[in-house]
C-alpha cells in the first residue's frame, strides 16, 4: 500500500490516493456527492485527493463474468483508502458480489474491524420517540473476518430427505484480541465504556473464547467492560441506549445489531461504516451500508448522507480528522435545517455548509 499522504501534490501539500468504487443503483450517485464534498474539504485544509476510479459491481460482472479480478485488487492495494458505493442487482444471483466482492475484500485486506457509528442528529426522527439526541451516541466495533462468516461448513445429501446443512463459527484467539484492543483503544477516546456482546450461556466454547480475551485486554487497557447477551442488548438498545458507548461483539451478532442501531437512528440512509485494517498493512473501505436501491436509481430522490458520513470516517481514518469533523457536522446542519428530498439538493446544502465553515475559520 502506498504509505498516506504519499501522492505527489504541488505545492508541497499532503495527496492521497482514493480508490472510488462507485457500485450500482445509487452508488454512483451517492458517492459523486461524497467525493465533491471530500474535495471542498481537502481545498479547505490544505490536501489533495487522487481519485482513481473501478466500475466494479453487478453491471461489471454481467458485462464480462469478472466479480474481482485479481489485477484490479492489486492496483487497490496500493491505494491509501478506499470508498465503496452500493453494489447488487437482481440480475446477479445471491452471494455472487457478496462473497466474490466485499467478503473478498475483507479477507485480501485484513479488514478485521467493521465499525458502525450509531448517532441520532438534529431534524431526524428516531424510531423511538422519546429517544434525545444524548440518548444515542454509541459504535460497534463488529469483528469482520471470521464467526459464521468465515465460510466454513457445507451441505450433504443435498435435496434428499437427508440433506445436511452446517455452518461453522471459527474465532481463533488473535483474531478476537485484534477486534477488543481496537475498541478498548476507542472507548477510551470516548466515554471509557466497553461492552462485549455475545451469547456465552449457549455458544459456550466461541463465548468463553471472547469473556476472556475482552477481560484481559480490558484490564490491561484499564477500563470497565460490561457484557450483555445479544438478545438483551436488542432490547437495551431500544429501551436504554444511553447505556451503550462502544460495543464488541462478533461478525453475525455485529451485522445484526448495527442495523438496529441505523434503524433507531434514522434508518440506512443517514448510517456510515468502515471496514478497517487498523494495522494499515492494506487500505480500508468507507461505505454506506444501505442497498443499491434500483428502485429509485436515476430519480434524483438518492440520500447521500450515509456515503458522506462514510467519506468522514475515510477522512478520520487517513489522519484529517479536521477535515472529517466539517463533513460529519454538515451532514448534521443539513439534516437539522431540514432535509432536502434531491441528491442534488444534498450535494447544494452540504457544499454551503462547508463553504460556510471554511469561511469561519
């Protein structure tokens, strides 16, 4: 990978080397808006993004068979970041893109950590109304490689009366102890409040695995760590939120409750993520996590919000965590002024937003 802020650039500024994914439906459309608003940000602080564009995706696979090829992933892993639009189609069968494409990805680059910010802002309507703004401000850090994802298991006697089907957990001690140093290491830029979620009165071998390791590392980090069974967490994060600062748990149970957590705080549209390779051994992946939406494909009716809040995480993620602070609060003013129902209306209202920013320092 080629080291951040290593792209040549004049003047001497910082350059960054962006793979744009643009994807499908919506993709291309949310992401545009994100990468103009990465640029007013980059001209505001002193930096300069290269973009370097891959039409990966449903349409790519129905043109020429091709999911990743392997010399597209190897001019990916040269770039510093990676920023990912909604990819899938109902052309393509399921699993195709899923695994041929963003579990590939996972597993090429050591993405170990998916992180999914959960924030209600201003101007949106929670999925419970008595939820206040302070009520929900909360991450999970959702270990990404390995559980039920990990692709071990298979089916026998397939379409028989005996068929047999499985599907294996695999969670090896490393890959755990990555996962819970990265959130213990966040909660305490936070509010220093770890939480494991797991369900280790019934996965007892896969749960005590993670009590242990989240307790060691813990301890060693010196912060408190609760624990709450994934089923009790679903009905926390609904009844008491605010309990909730970072959260750990496993590649099934985490998928499942970061949807929750977009769900209380405005739904997929306004919900950013990162697939992360905290080591920077291989670039990361900033993604919305809503669908491809082809739906609403050239409508103009798109959000880009969660593209957007995906672009600032990239931002924080690449060290330009000013850059990633104008983006994340634009997003937030946009919304509390009330939220425009156009992509273009968006990309108008958040351009100013910056502009005014800028202008104010």
């Amino acid at each position: 990978m080629s080291a951040p802020g290593n792209v040549a650039a004049p003047g001497g500024r910082r350059g960054y080397a962006i793979a744009h994914l643009p994807g499908d439906g919506i993709g291309p459309e949310v992401t545009k808006v994100a990468r103009d608003c990465v640029d007013e940000a980059a001209a505001a602080h002193g930096f300069v993004i290269e973009w370097r564009t891959y039409p990966l995706g449903a349409r790519h696979f129905l043109a020429t068979g091709e999911v990743l090829p392997d010399t597209v992933l190897d001019e990916l892993r040269k770039a510093d970041a990676i920023l990912l639009g909604a990819v899938g189609s109902p052309e393509v069968p399921p699993g195709v893109l899923e695994r041929g494409l963003l579990l590939r990805l996972r597993a090429e680059l050591d993405l170990y950590v998916n992180l999914r910010p959960s924030k209600l802002r201003p101007g949106v309507p929670g999925a419970v109304g008595r939820h206040q703004l302070a009520d929900l401000d909360f991450v999970i850090v959702r270990e990404n490689t390995e559980g039920l994802y990990a692709g071990a298991g298979g089916t026998v006697h397939r379409g028989t009366a005996f068929e047999n089907a499985t599907e294996e957990s695999l969670n090896t001690r490393a890959g755990v102890e990555r996962c819970v140093r990265y959130a213990a290491a966040l909660a305490r830029r936070r509010r220093g409040r770890l939480t494991l979620v797991h369900k280790t009165n019934v996965l007892v071998h896969a749960g005590d695995l993670w009590r242990r390791v989240a307790g060691e590392v813990a301890a060693e980090a010196g912060i408190p760590l609760d624990y709450a069974h994934v089923d009790a967490a679903c009905l926390y994060l609904v009844d008491d939120p605010g309990r909730f600062d970072v959260i750990v748990t496993d590649n099934l149970f985490g998928d499942i409750l970061s949807d929750l957590g977009a769900a209380l705080t405005g739904g997929l549209g306004v919900a950013p993520s990162g697939n992360l390779n905290p080591d920077r051994t291989s670039p990361s992946v900033f993604e919305p996590v809503h669908g491809s939406a082809p739906d609403i494909a050239g409508t103009g009716r798109a959000n880009p919000a969660g593209a957007v809040l995906s672009a600032a995480l990239m931002l924080d993620h690449l060290g330009e965590q000013d850059a990633a602070a104008d983006l994340d609060a634009a997003v937030s003013q946009v919304l509390g002024a009330g939220a425009p129902g156009t992509t273009s209306g968006w990309e108008g209202a958040l351009r100013q937003a910056l502009a005014a920013r800028a202008g104010a320092r």
